[in-house]
C-alpha cells in the first residue's frame, strides 16, 4: 500500500521531470524541432500579444492560453508514462522493455492518435514522432528504475533446491 502512496507518485514525478528536460533539451538541439518550436512559440506569443492588446479584460485569455499549454504538456508529457505505469502495476511488469518501449510509442503516436491520422504527410512528422518517442522512453527509463523493477510489490524468494539443505535436515 505504502508502494502505491508514495513510491509510484514519486518515481512518476520524477519520470515526467527527466521527460521534461529531455523534451527540452531536443527542441533546442535538434534543428527541426527547435524551427518547430521556435516558429511554435513566436507565432503563439505574438497571436497572444495581439489578443491582449485588443481586449478590455485580458485575465480570461491569458487564463485559457495557459490552459491550453497545461492541457498539451499534460497529453504529451504526463498522460503517456501515467497509463504505462498504472498498466505495468496493475499487471506486475518488471520489464524494462516494457516501461521504456511502451511509454516511447504511447507518447510518439500521442499526436497521430488526437488527430487520427493513419498516413504521414511528410517526413517531418515522422522525426517528431521519434523525438516523442525517445521522450517516452527516457520516462519509462526513469520510472522503472525507481519504481518498475520491483512493480506489483515484491514477490518471495523461491525455496532453496532440496540438494543445498545441510545433510540433517535431509533425514
């Protein structure tokens, strides 16, 4: 019970974090993604400006656009590493195959699933799926290192084999 209280939520916190900074540190190394996201935000922030700008009560619209960022990061960062690590306990995987390659296509096909597409209309969307993916990864990295090594709780050590019991006890 103490598992579920306390080690899965941390080791989750701790996964999305790790995912996070990978996330970041793609979208400024990477030149497609840092074109994306650099257009992304410049686009955004000026639409934003200009809204402001243009309205008696700004509160509302700077309201919504944050909720809409948290909304994204949640779909793309949280969601996916939160449903493989329910999954995974609920199931008892121990695998780190399983946390890592999971949660990578869970968070790689996020945006394919949103907007149920089935073919790729350009290379680029197929890199980003890559970059998504290896975002997921690194959190089901993280949280199978903290949390999925030992999930569903630990079981008992097998009996040791009848041949290894000291030669009394074999009477």
């Amino acid at each position: 019970m103490i598992r579920w209280l306390l080690l899965v939520p941390f080791a989750l916190l701790i996964a999305i974090g790790m995912s996070s900074v990978f996330f970041f540190i793609a979208s400024m190394v990477d030149p497609l993604m840092a074109t994306l996201t650099g257009e992304t935000l410049f686009v955004g922030f000026w639409n934003l400006v200009d809204a402001v700008f243009s309205s008696d009560d700004p509160g509302p619209i700077v309201a919504e656009a944050m909720l809409t960022v948290g909304r994204i990061m949640f779909t793309l960062l949280v969601l996916p590493p939160l449903v493989i690590a329910v999954t995974g306990e609920a199931l008892k995987m121990r695998s780190l195959f399983w946390y890592a390659l999971a949660t990578g296509v869970l968070t790689a096909a996020v945006p394919w699933i949103l907007r149920g597409a089935a073919r790729v209309a350009n290379p680029a969307e197929l890199h980003v799926s890559a970059i998504l993916g290896l975002t997921g990864a690194v959190a089901g990295f993280v949280y199978w290192v903290i949390a999925g090594r030992d999930a569903g709780g630990r079981t008992p050590p097998p009996p040791p084999p009848a041949s290894s019991l000291p030669s009394a006890e074999k009477e």
